[in-house]
C-alpha cells in the first residue's frame, strides 16, 4: 500500500515538472515570413518578425536586431513595429517587427533564421528563401527600330549653306558700317571713367548643395510634423547636385532611373548605398505615405551630405594662383 502511494506521487511530480517546464518554454510563438517570396530587380517587400505571447511575458522576449542589409545583397529600406491584441483573449498580443527589403542582383538568396531570447530560452525562427529574377526579354522577336525614319526637309541652315557669299558680304557691309558709326559715336562723346567689374568668382556646385542641405536642416521641418516636405526638399537638393555634377536629369527622372544613370559614374558603393537610402526613403514618404523614425530622417540628412562631400569635384585654381602657391 505505502509502496504504491509512494509510486503515484512520484508520478504525479514528474507530471507536474513537465507542465512547469513546458510552461516556461512556451513563453512564447514566434515567426518570420514574407509578403512575397519571388520579386524582380528593384522591387520590395515585407519581412515580418512576430511574436506572440502573454501581455505580463512581453518584456521577457527579446527580439533580434538586423543590421542595413541581409545577406550582403538584401538591403533594409525601412521599418516599423506594431502590437495587436489578440480578439478572443485580451491577455495575449502578438508584436510585429516588419521590415521593407529591396535587392538590385538576380539570385536566389536565403534570409537566416533568427534568434528570439526569452527568459532562459532561446526560440528561432524557420529561414526563408527569396528569388530576385531580372526583366524577362523576348528574344523571338526581331529587331525593330522605335521610331520611323525622320523625313529630311530644306531648313534655314540648308539655305544659309547655299548663299553664304551673299550673307557673309551683308554681314561685312554692317560690321563695317557699325564701326564706323561707333568711332563717330565716341568721338562726339564726353569721356567717361569706365568701371570694370570684377567678375564674380564661380562657387562650385557641392558648397551650394551643402549650404541648402544645412538651411534645410536648421528649418527642423521634421520635427514639425512636415515629414513629407522635408524629404521633397532634400530630394530636390540632391537632384540638383546630380544634375550639375553628373549631368543627368536627375528632375526627370524617377528614383530607378538615376541609379541607372550613374550606373557607370565613378561612384563607390558606399556612396551608392548612401544616395539609394535618401532617394528610397522619399519615396515611401512621399507616395507610400510611410511614417519614418526620427532617426530615419536623421541619417537621411547624414547620408546626403556625405555623398555631396564625398563626390565633390577638385576646384581647378587659375594658372596664376596655382603659381603663387608655389
């Protein structure tokens, strides 16, 4: 009798244990997945981070930190967190890291699994696989041109080309005679102290950008709830800045087509990366109505300075000073 008793209550330790321990480890579900496995070149998507748990455990989860990229290749565009309460019971919530990736290289590449801690426990979660495919190009059809041959018509040039005996002696007859009429001119004329002006000195292109860069960032627009004006700024001063550098029409053209038209500059990846982040992030703002950190918006101003900085051009001083320099 006393040998059984003494079997059930082992039994029922070992039962109880199990339950204590499963409780603990269950602190809580996490998951990653994404909102489109396969995209093509430039294009986005989201990866979510959630977990799910009891409200009083929330502070018992920690959550993994991702750096700018993923991979090498995946680039973090922009991120945000939200915490949903769970409709059938108000004691659980599941909180939500998503993060908006990019990728510019074809490939298939795979996003690791990541590491949640809790309370002497560590749960990961399943990695996933992305396909990043380029435009696809029909190569069945044959060439053709994109527009029709221009018709060639009898232009002013066409004419001038066929009588310029006869301009050039009118244009003579005029120059002559406006020479004569000028010497008379000045002849008849009380003479006046002429005052030559020093030509103004030519500022160059990145001390204008970085001026405007640093009226922009004491105007705090951000700070005033003017997210969405400050990033159009900033995009126009960069744009600016291109066009006068790199000779592009960074104005006419969308966020992709000026990384395509830099795409040979002598530009190095971090300064890429750098432009990329400032050119993106407007965009989400301006059209995807996305609500930035203030450090978002912060290193958006860092990253476009920098850039300016780092891919001024040499000012060329005149023969004359270069040498006094010496």
């Amino acid at each position: 009798m006393i040998k059984c008793f003494i079997k059930h209550l082992l039994l029922l330790t070992i039962l109880l244990t199990g339950f204590v321990y499963k409780s603990s480890a269950q602190t809580a579900e996490v998951g990653a997945t994404l909102d489109r496995k396969a995209i093509k070149i430039g294009e986005q998507t989201q990866l979510h981070l959630t977990a799910r748990m009891h409200i009083k455990d929330k502070d018992k989860v920690e959550f993994p930190v991702l750096a700018d990229s993923i991979a090498n290749k995946i680039l973090i565009v922009g991120s945000k967190a939200d915490t949903i309460v769970d409709k059938n019971d108000a004691s659980i919530e599941t909180i939500g890291h998503h993060y908006l990736i990019t990728a510019f290289d074809s490939g298939e590449y795979v996003i690791p699994a990541y590491a949640f801690h809790t309370e002497g426990a560590e749960i990961k979660t399943a990695p996933l696989k992305l396909i990043v495919a380029t435009v696809a190009v029909d190569t069945t059809k044959a060439a053709y041109d994109i527009k029709q041959p221009l018709v060639v018509q009898y232009t002013f040039l066409d004419w001038l080309m066929d009588h310029l005996t006869l301009v050039i002696s009118i244009e003579a007859a005029i120059i002559i005679g406006g020479l004569i009429f000028l010497i008379y001119y000045l002849r008849k004329k009380n003479k006046k102290e002429v005052v030559v002006e020093e030509p103004q000195p030519i500022v160059p292109v990145h001390v204008i950008a970085l001026q405007k860069l640093t009226e922009l960032r004491n105007r705090k627009l951000w700070q005033q709830e003017q997210t969405k004006q400050y990033h159009t700024e900033l995009t126009d001063i960069m744009r600016d800045y291109l066009e006068s550098r790199y000779m592009i029409k960074a104005h006419e053209q969308t966020s992709d087509e000026i990384f395509a038209s830099l795409r040979y500059m002598d530009i190095t990846e971090e300064n890429r990366n750098a432009l990329r982040q400032v050119l993106i992030l407007a965009d989400l703002v301006k059209f995807a109505k996305e609500k930035p950190l203030p450090q978002d918006n912060e290193q958006s101003m860092d990253n476009a300075v920098a850039f300016v900085n780092r891919t001024q051009q040499a000012i060329q001083l005149p023969i004359e000073k270069q040498e006094d320099n010496k």
